[in-house]
C-alpha cells in the first residue's frame, strides 16, 4: 500500500516537472514562463508563502492544497533554471534536504536518545554550528544576525534577533523590565515627533516596534499573527460598514463613520 502511494505521488511530481519542463522549452514554451530568471520570481516565492500561511490560518484545506501547489511550483521552477544553467537540479535539492534532517535527527535514524523537545532542540542546535565549521563559515552571533535582518520578513526577523540575542544572556531579568523599556521607547518617540525630526522620530518608531516584539516574545505571543488578525478584524468591520451604509463610505463625517464603526463591531461580536 505504503508503495503504491509512493509511485502515485512520484508520478504526479514527474507531471509538474514535466510541465514545467515544457514551459520552458525555447521552441514551444511561454514566453513568460521564459523570461524568468532565479532572481526575478523572489517575489512570487515570497508572495506564494506568505498565502500558504494565510490558508493554513484560514483552515481550508481546499485552498492549503492549492497555495502549497503554487508554492511547490516555485521550487520546481527554481530547479528548472537552475538546471538549465547546470547549476544544481531538483534532484539535488531533494537529496540535500534528506540528507539534512537524517543527520539533524540522530534520535530517529541513529542512536542517539533524547528525554524532551527541548534535547531534541539542543541537539540541533550542535549539530548546525558543527555543519557551519566543518564549511569553514562564520558562526559568530552578528554574522548569524545579519542572515536574519536580510533574509527574513522584518517582524520575523526582529523575533529571531531578539530570541538569538535572549540565548546568550543579553536579556532583562523579568518582564517588568521589558515594560520599563516599552515606556522609555515610547516616551523617545513622542519626544521625536513633538521636536519633527523625521529621520529621529524613524529611529525611535523602530526601537519601540523592536520592545513591543520582545513583549510579545515574553508572553510567548506571536507578533505576526496578532498583527494578522488585527488586519483582518479591521477589514471584517470595514466591511460591515459599508453594509449599514446607504452612500459610499467617503461621504460620510467622522463621527458619522465612528458610529457606523461602533455599530460594526457589535454585529461582529454577536455574530
């Protein structure tokens, strides 16, 4: 049965590389499709993982299949290029992926025994800094920082951050500090904007967004996600303003529109 499976999945994988294959044929491809380069589909790649999270959040497995399809789409498409350039193949990709996890799980395919999560984590951890030596690259705490900064959605890369700065120590002693510093941020960035330095007000929004990240990172409260839903509830009450409305939302005064808001979010919260 465990067989069977297999050569169904390998067979509609060897579908899509085929496809793509043939979207990329010189001579009866799309013209699109062969415009692309690695570089110019990095905002497909992000846009398609960004709405594989919001599916996965929504519950819907009709639309995860299809947003982790377009997702592994940009996998195969990446390969494609990559072949065609003799770079590297998909082939290598999985492989190397493979290899990866059965030397990073040594409690599942070797001898190694583990009590909890938190060894397993450990292990992990060991086991990555022994890879980075072994490629003789920088394991230094800035280098591995900067990966985050550049390669990371901003609020997901201040998490990281945060979380690799709390590991070796630079971290206050409760969270009454976090707050202490909450305050003091905020209090920086009002100064900032009454004086109308824009590039210092900037800085100061920045360092306040970073101890409001940390805060949720002391509450183990996800930044992004609460940030989602914010979106969300905003757009679900939009919404039901524009269906209590009779003129276009525009045409209406602010205190008009803060009642129909009000209305809204009652409807939202019987509902």
């Amino acid at each position: 049965m465990i067989q069977q499976t297999n050569t169904k999945i390998l067979k509609a994988l060897d579908n899509l590389i085929q496809i793509v294959t043939q979207l990329r044929s010189p001579t009866d491809g799309c013209p699109w499709d062969l415009a692309q380069t690695q570089q110019s589909l990095i905002p497909y790649i992000i846009e398609e993982a960004y709405e594989v999270a919001d599916a996965l959040q929504s519950k819907n497995q009709e639309a995860i299949v299809e947003e982790l399809g377009d997702l592994l789409l940009q996998v195969v498409l990446q390969a494609q290029i990559a072949q065609e350039n003799d770079d590297f193949s998909l082939e290598d990709i999985a492989n190397i992926i493979t290899a990866k996890l059965i030397r990073r799980h040594p409690h599942v395919f070797g001898d190694v025994i583990v009590a909890n999560e938190a060894e397993v984590h450990h292990n992990w951890e060991k086991i990555k800094r022994e890879e980075k030596e072994e490629k003789q690259e920088s394991n230094t705490l800035s280098d591995k920082l900067k990966i985050y900064a550049r390669s990371l959605p901003t609020m997901m890369a201040s998490l990281k951050i945060s979380k690799q700065a709390a590991k070796i120590g630079f971290e206050w002693e409760n969270a009454d500090g976090v707050w202490d510093k909450f305050k003091e941020e905020l209090a920086e960035f009002q100064e900032a904007i009454e004086i109308g330095d824009k590039q210092h007000a900037t800085e100061e929004l920045g360092d306040l967004l970073f101890t409001v990240i940390n805060l949720a990172r002391w509450y183990k409260l996800d930044p992004t996600l609460a940030l989602q839903g914010t979106n969300q509830r905003f757009i679900k009450r939009i919404s039901m303003m524009e269906k209590f409305a009779d003129l276009p939302l525009e045409e209406y005064t602010i205190l008009e529109l803060e009642s129909l808001w009000q209305e809204a979010k009652k409807k939202l919260a019987s509902s």
